[in-house]
C-alpha cells in the first residue's frame, strides 16, 4: 500500500475511460497515477470496433451531452490520423431514421442524409463518422499521458481500501462488479473477426428484424466484422460457429467478405450497467473516491466528455 499527498489522483482502471481521465486530470495540473491490471492493449477497450455513433446509454441526457463533447475532440483529432488513430469516415447505420439522429445530435453532423438503395437494401442513414484505430489511440493516450507527467503502473487491486491516495477514481469497469461491489454491473459478450479488406473503404451497421446485429469496420489493420451483444456471458474465448456467423451476416451485405482472409479473432466483454456511475463520495477518512463505470459498449463514445465530467468531480 502507497500512500499519496496533495494534489495526487489515482485513478484504477486503464482502459479508454480510464486513460481518457487521467489524461483531462493530468492537463488540470493533478499528478496522476493509473493503476491498472493488464496493459491498454489487453483491455476490452482494445477489442473496440471503435465507431463514434449515437448509442443508447442512461442517463440519456448526460450520454448525450459527453457524446458531442468527446465528437469535438475525435474530430480535432481526425486531422491527425497516423498519430491520433482518429478518422471522419463515412458509412450507413441501417435502421436508423434521420430525424432520430438529427434531434440526437443537434445539427453536428451536418452530412447526415438517408441512404440510397444502392447504397443500403433497406431504411438507412448516410453518416461521416469518427472511427478510432484503437491499437493506435490507446497507446498514444498512454503517450500524452506520460508527457503531462501522468505514470501507469501495471498492479492489481483487489479493493479499493488499497489504494491509498487521497483521491481516488475508480474506472475499472466490469471489475466495479466485484470490487465495488456493484452486482448490476454485468457483461455483454461481443465477438468481432478481423477479415483481410478486399477493398472496402466504409463502414454499415446493420440490425435484422431478429436483433441480430451485422457491421464491418475498414480499420488500417484489416476489415472488423461483428458483432454479438450475449448478456451475462462470461467467455473471452473466441466461438467458432458464432464468429462463421458473423462472416456469414457480413457477406450477406457485401458478398466480396465471404472470402477474405481471416486475420484474427477476438472477444470483449462490455461493462454494461442500467446507467452508467459517475459520482463522488467523501469516504470517513476524507479520501475522496469518484465512481466512473458502467459505460457498455459506449465508451469510445463518451469517453472525452465523460472523463471531463469526473474531473469536476474530483475537484469538487
């Protein structure tokens, strides 16, 4: 155990909301240290198909709001691909309606426009999205944060009583389950396959009338197919017959899919939660411990402005 003085913040977790937050910590002139069980690349964030898009979290009004602040920055950073990961690319959301996403985002997205026929088979939205290279921007949050003085440190944390700082700030999102302890916090299995691109340079989401989802993803490092949304599995390992599925799904809106070349498998499990949890408590001691988790599948989403939220918190 580690004592820290005055101005020190550890925030627990390394994942994209984790890092995001120390960072916005870091450039308030906090000393930050992350404290993390498994490097960036290890974590569910680095599994992220990584699309910026209006996805549906509680509280609606607060996602909504870190939504567009973090789509400020995402696309300031776009102008930076090789060194960001960030890129406004475009592609469709299937089964979206234009005046959902319009009155969502408030006139940011001013491309937004309805899908051809030849573009998307059924009802559809033309979008220009950020899409975030994360084997890229993990690292170089990672990087910014080591610039502003920031320090990662890989250890494990098996409650939050370890850590003995004077601010705390607890972004270990599933782990939030048994470290917390916060039962509601759950997994959502997602299953993605790396494909070989065959030339296909944006994205589509697409949901059937059954719920089963199907999107491809152009990232520099191949073509991501996905994807599942399993509740309470708990499996990292990677499903033969559902990733088959997917490739199957895919090829089904862009039949060149069907035969490229598999280049990887991979597995994350989503922190999902009835809302996400970002708040302060002022424990007995003094210490202050912010809660920030619960994001799903949003977290690429919300991260920039969520993670400015809990800054406040921690300054109170």
């Amino acid at each position: 155990m580690e004592t820290g003085q005055g101005d020190e913040v550890v925030v627990v977790g390394g994942g994209v909301i984790g890092l995001t937050t120390a960072l916005v910590l870091a450039g308030r002139g906090r000393r930050v240290r992350v404290w993390t069980r498994e490097p960036a690349e290890r974590t569910t964030s680095a599994v992220a198909g990584a699309l910026w898009w209006p996805y549906r979290i509680e509280p609606a009004a607060r996602a909504r709001a870190w939504a567009l602040r973090s789509l400020d920055v995402y696309e300031e950073w776009a102008a930076r691909p090789e060194e960001t990961g960030v890129r406004m690319t475009e592609g469709v959301l299937g089964e979206t309606g234009l005046d959902e996403v319009r009155a969502w985002t408030a006139g940011r997205l001013p491309g937004l426009r309805a899908a051809t026929a030849g573009e998307y088979g059924g009802s559809g939205l033309w979008a220009r999205l950020p899409l975030v290279d994360m084997t890229v921007h993990l690292p170089w949050l990672r990087a910014r944060l080591a610039a502003a003085g920031g320090v990662v440190e890989e250890r494990t944390v098996s409650a939050l009583a370890e850590v003995r700082a004077p601010v705390v700030v607890n972004c270990t999102g599933l782990g939030a389950r048994t470290l917390v302890p916060d039962p509601s916090v759950r997994p959502v299995r997602g299953q993605l396959v790396v494909v070989e691109n065959p030339g296909i340079r944006t994205w589509l989401v697409s949901t059937a009338a059954s719920g089963e989802m199907a999107y491809f993803l152009p990232q520099p490092g191949g073509l991501v197919l996905g994807g599942t949304a399993e509740e309470d599995a708990w499996s990292a390992e990677p499903d033969p017959a559902v990733a088959e599925a997917i490739v199957e799904r895919c090829a089904a809106l862009r039949p060149e899919i069907a035969g490229a070349r598999v280049l990887a498998h991979r597995v994350g499990l989503r922190p999902a939660r009835d809302a996400v949890r970002l708040e302060r408590e002022v424990q007995p001691n003094g210490r202050v411990l912010v809660h920030h988790y619960g994001h799903g599948g949003a977290g690429v989403t919300v991260a920039w402005g969520c993670a400015e939220e809990a800054a406040g918190l921690v300054e109170g």
